[in-house]
C-alpha cells in the first residue's frame, strides 16, 4: 500500500515538473517570438533615428569650419528654429497617431488616408506663421541684447532653413502615415540614402560654390526633401502601403477637423514643453537623464496611442516646468552650482515625469481603454462633444 502510495507520488510529481517545464519551453518560445518581432520594428527606427541626428552634426561641421561667429549664429538659428517651429510641427503631427493606429486596427483605410491629409494641411498652415516669425527673428534678438554679428549669421540661417521647415511639414504625417501601416524600412532606407548624400552636397553648397552659411542651411533642407522624395516614390510603386490620395474629395476634407484639432493641441503643447525645457537649458543630456528619457518616451507613446495627450501635457508641465525648472534655478544661482546645477534640475524632472507616467499607466484601467478604443472606431453618433465616440467620424 505504501510502496503503491509512493509511487503514485513520484508519478505525479514528475508529471507536474513535465507540465512546468513545457509551460517555462512554451513561454520562454513565446517570449523569444515576440522579441524577435519587436526587433523588426525597433531596429529600423533606431538607425533611422541615429541617421537622423547624424545631420545636425554635419551641419555643425561645417559651420564650425566657417568659423567661430558662424558656429554661433548658425547654433542660435537651430535653437530658436527647434523652439519655435520644429516642436511645434512635431507636436502637432503627433496629434495624428491615435486616429491612425486605431483606424489601421480597425481596417478603416479611408480615415487613415483623410487623417493623413488632414494633419498635412494643418501643418502647412502652421509653418507660414511660423515663417513670418523666422523672417522677423532679427529683430527680437537684437531687443533681448543679442550681438549684432551673430544675430546677422542667425538671420540667414534660419531665413534659408523655411524650405526645410516645409520639407518637415510634410515628412512628419508621412512618417506617422507609414509607421501606423507597420512599415518602417523605406524610411529608414531613405534616410540612409539622404544621409550618404548629405555630406558631398554640404561640401558642394559651403565650400564649392562657397555659401557659407547658406548653404549650410541649404543642404539640410535638401535632405529633407531627399528623404520625402524616397518615401513618394516607394508609395507611388508600393503594392503594400495605402495611397492617401486615393479617394480624396472636397466633402471628406472639409469634415470633422475637430477629433484631430482635439488632439494635436495638447500633443503640441506637451512636446514644446519638453522641447523648451530641454533647449533652454543648453546642455548635453546625460546618459542618467536618458535612462528615464527611455522609460518617459515609451509611456508617452502609449499614452498617445491612447488617445490621452492630455495627461501626458499635464504631466510634462508638472515634471519640467513645476519641479525641474525651479530645481534647475534654485541649485543653479542659489547654490552657485552653475551648470550641475542645471543637469540636476534636468534630471528631476527626467526622474518626477517617468515616475508619474509610470504610475498613470500601472492605474490604468486596460479593459475601459479597451472598450473606448471599440467606441473611437465605431465612430458613434450622437455625441458631438464627446471625443470618445465621434475620433474617427
């Protein structure tokens, strides 16, 4: 009866470590198969994005090669361009994303291609004031006390970098347009594209046709339209990607502006502040900072992808202008620290804003979300102000 008992005993437990070890083998597969997906995605961004920042640091090549008053002038035209109208052409494009990835979910092309248009018009809109600003840029630096000098070289730099602000304009809809379709490679080859000839055509405008700062400015905007030029073309010979021309009428474009106008206000707003912020201080982030910045970007994306900017707004403000702001100033003048000073205030509101995004997303309640993204691509009627039920209408 015992030797029986046992060996029922025995039995059973080596049948419960062989169901163990096939749900740890089943796991660990599934794991290993989502990683490798994720992979796929991230990889092509990850170039794109190292490619990308590879540009400014050409640009500051060559203007360091024109020297030191240029260096300047071009520096200061970059930061009041990022500030004024780089973040604010992001921003609002980033106001695209949720539309698109919930109409991509829920096999709504026709929304995703007017979504497209949509944001596109809209930016175009937003760079002639912003142009104007740039064009007048001269005048606003001499009253905060700039020098005359560098605020000349500044003045031609940003007057020749519109083009690109354009080319911008319509790069970042495309991007988001072809990202929500799950297609990353044709960006990313074409900024590998753009980029092998960003050089050679920066040493053709500075230096061979000598346009100094001009043709600095030039050549960046060259790439940009380069890169657009990459993502046409594969979209004009794709059998994969949606066409958003394609079924664009007068009626479909004159409605329902306002689920988009909703959200690409408060993406806008949230990612000035953090453009700002980041710019005013001047500084090279440290590698601290970009460890929260890594956990702050992919909480942001889901708040997006969400349909909640809002949140993240309020969030941004309260981490960078509220706690990393006063931070920066009382360590940094207070306490004489100078610049330390200012990466510690930097990395406070690095620390505050993942930690709260942190928390928003461990209280969110995933079944509601679940429920409202069915309701944002039902599209109902009825609820005029309710952005839950008419996003995508």
């Amino acid at each position: 009866m015992d030797s029986r008992y046992g060996t029922c005993r025995v039995e059973l437990h080596e049948s419960k470590l062989s169901s163990l070890k096939e749900s740890i083998y089943s796991l660990q597969s599934g794991v290993g198969e989502k990683l490798v997906e994720l992979s796929k995605i991230i990889l092509p961004i990850l170039i794109t994005s190292s490619l990308a920042y590879s540009k400014s640091i050409i640009s500051m090549l060559f203007l360091g090669h024109l020297g030191d008053i240029e260096l300047a002038g071009g520096s200061l035209a970059i930061g009041f361009a990022n500030i004024t109208g780089y973040s604010v052409l992001k921003g609002l494009a980033v106001g695209m994303e949720p539309i698109c990835y919930q109409a991509y979910g829920a096999k709504r092309w026709d929304i995703l291609t007017q979504t497209y248009r949509r944001t596109l018009s809209l930016l175009l809109v937003a760079a002639l004031p912003i142009s104007l600003l740039w064009l007048n840029m001269e005048r606003m630096l001499l009253w905060l006390g700039q020098e005359q000098n560098i605020t000349l070289i500044a003045k031609i730099y940003i007057t020749y970098s519109i083009p690109d602000l354009l080319a911008q304009a319509h790069l970042h809809p495309l991007k988001t347009f072809l990202r929500t379709q799950n297609i990353n490679k044709p960006l990313t080859l074409s900024v590998t594209c753009a980029m092998i000839f960003h050089f050679p055509i920066s040493y053709l405008l500075v230096v061979y046709l000598d346009l100094g700062v001009r043709g600095v400015a030039l050549a960046s905007a060259w790439n940009s339209f380069n890169i657009n030029m990459g993502l046409l073309l594969y979209l004009f010979r794709s059998k994969r990607s949606l066409r958003p021309w394609e079924g664009a009428t007068m009626s479909t474009y004159l409605q329902s502006w306002q689920p988009l106008m909703a959200l690409a206000g408060p993406s806008a707003i949230s990612v000035c502040l953090e453009w700002w912020c980041l710019t005013s201080t001047a500084l090279p982030i440290l590698g601290f900072c970009e460890l929260g910045n890594c956990i702050q970007t992919a909480a942001c994306g889901i708040l997006i992808g969400s349909a909640r900017p809002m949140t993240g707004c309020s969030i941004n403000f309260t981490s960078f202008y509220l706690i990393g702001l006063p931070i920066a100033v009382m360590v940094g003048f207070k306490y004489e620290l100078g610049f330390v000073g200012f990466w510690i205030g930097l990395a406070a509101a690095q620390v505050s804003c993942t930690c709260m995004m942190v928390c928003t997303l461990v209280r969110t309640n995933w079944t509601h979300q679940a429920n409202r993204a069915n309701t944002l691509t039902q599209a109902t009627e009825g609820s005029k102000n309710d952005l839950e039920t008419n996003l995508l209408s």
